[in-house]
C-alpha cells in the first residue's frame, strides 16, 4: 500500500534517537589549572564524562565533586576508589549502577583502576567505562583482559545487585535498581598510554570500534601533542555524528593530555 509522505498507518511512528555527547579527559590530577579543566568541561556541555587522573588522594572525594560542580557536572563515581579514573554526568542522565575497581597490581608500578557504569538518557540505554591503562606493556595487556571481562558484566546484567564477582581488592559496587535487559551501547574510552599501532589498542580495536581511526589528531603532550594516546571505543546499536580532540587556550592549560569529544546518536527503546 502507498502511504503519502505526511501519513503513516496507525501505530507506526517515527524511530525514537537520543544524542549523546561524550568527552573523555586526563585532567592530571589538576595540577595545572583546575578551574580551566572546569571551563573546558563547562564549554563542551557533555552529558557523560570519562575522567582520568582525577583527584584520588587526600580529600579526593571533596575535590572530584568541587571540580564537578565547577564544570556544572554531577559526580556519579570513582576517584580514591578507582585510581583517580572517575565519571561525571549531566542532570539530564540517569545513573542506574557504578562500580569502582581496583586492577590487579603490578610490583612498582602506580595502581590501576576502572569506573563501570549503567546509565540512560531519555529513552536510550548504554554503559561506560572510564579507563586508565599503566606504563607497562605486558600490565596494559593484563588489565585490558580484566576491564572487558568486568565490563561484559555489566552490559549483560547493568542493574545486578550486589558485590561483583570479581574478586578484587578495592571493589565499589553502588547498586539500588533491580536486573535488567543488556545494554544495547556499550562506550570504553580513557588513556591508553600506548599508540594505536601497539597490542593492547589494537586488541580493543577488534573488540569495538575506535573512533578515532579515521583521525590521527594527537592528545598528547597538550602543549605540543604528537601522540594519540586517548580513545572512545563503542560496540552496539549507535551513530557516530562527530569526533573531535579538543585544541583551545584552555585545553592547552588546563593539563598534558587534550581532551576527546564525540557526539553519539542512540537509538531508544
């Protein structure tokens, strides 16, 4: 049957998307400049952050939230709980289920961790995590294994309740909504402190899509950046609308790596 262009049969509507937008960004600790990572933050209106870096010392909680407010942000998880990786959102996103890790440690090397989480915007469903891997080849290696396999969890079970079972030290499970259906998008972006050439990127490359690939921007140093050492990785039901590393007087200011953005169609239920 034709259907004339300005009609449709009863119960058809239009396909339901939600714009994300998703920045990630190795603040250093704000040991720079803090209130321009705050002002770079603010500029881009993200609804999901993927810090690394953030504070996680003394006082770590106090800071992580400041900082958020000061990037008119919510705190939603990680920091001292997580090796100063650490998720922020917009008001305007549900979070349903955080969980803070702990990587397993590697003799003189500093300490790892992962922020894991469930949200939803609108109608649209997805999964983060935020991400930091160390300086050593064969612990990147090691902990890419331990973030997917900890990640895959919450994909298929994104509101389980309980202390997950993975059995490290340090784990931060915050869980109030009952099990659900998998996520449909699932989003792992952060520092790699490696190239995309090297094993572990390329090993996450297979696994989800690097959006990046088609733009060797580099991040890092700030100041004069010849690497691309973070990424945004998505798997799942969703558009990519733009990718951008971000390059102002701020940015270049505010700490060592420059911040990536990418906006992301979801579709909705």
């Amino acid at each position: 049957m034709d259907v004339p262009m300005d009609e449709k049969p009863a119960g058809e509507t239009e396909p339901v998307t939600v714009r994300l937008r998703l920045v990630t960004y190795n603040v250093r600790g704000l040991k720079r400049d803090g209130a321009a990572a705050a002002a770079v933050l603010r500029e881009l209106d993200p609804d999901v952050v993927c810090l690394q870096q953030a504070p996680s010392r003394l006082a770590w909680r106090g800071k992580c939230a400041a900082l958020a407010r000061r990037s008119q942000l919510l705190y939603a998880g990680g920091g001292g709980t997580s090796a100063g990786t650490a998720l922020f959102t917009a008001v305007r996103v549900d979070v349903r289920h955080v969980q803070e890790h702990l990587l397993r440690r590697t003799p003189g090397l500093r300490r790892q961790g992962v922020v894991l989480a469930s949200m939803s915007k609108g109608s649209a469903r997805f999964a983060v995590a935020s991400v930091q891997l160390g300086t050593d080849a064969g612990e990147r290696a090691r902990h890419l294994t331990e973030i997917t396999g900890l990640f895959n969890r919450v994909i298929r079970s994104p509101g389980e309740t309980g202390r997950p079972p993975s059995g490290l030290e340090g784990d931060v499970d915050h869980s109030p909504k009952p099990a659900a259906s998998p996520v449909p998008v699932a989003v792992i972006a952060g520092d790699l402190n490696e190239a995309p050439s090297a094993a572990t990127w390329s090993r996450l490359a297979s696994q989800y899509t690097d959006l990046g690939a088609a733009d060797a921007t580099p991040t890092y140093p700030a100041d004069r950046p010849d690497q691309r050492r973070d990424g945004v990785f998505v798997r799942g039901q969703v558009e990519v609308a733009s990718y951008q590393v971000v390059d102002t007087p701020a940015a270049r200011a505010a700490s060592d790596h420059r911040p990536v953005v990418v906006d992301l169609i979801l579709g909705g239920r």
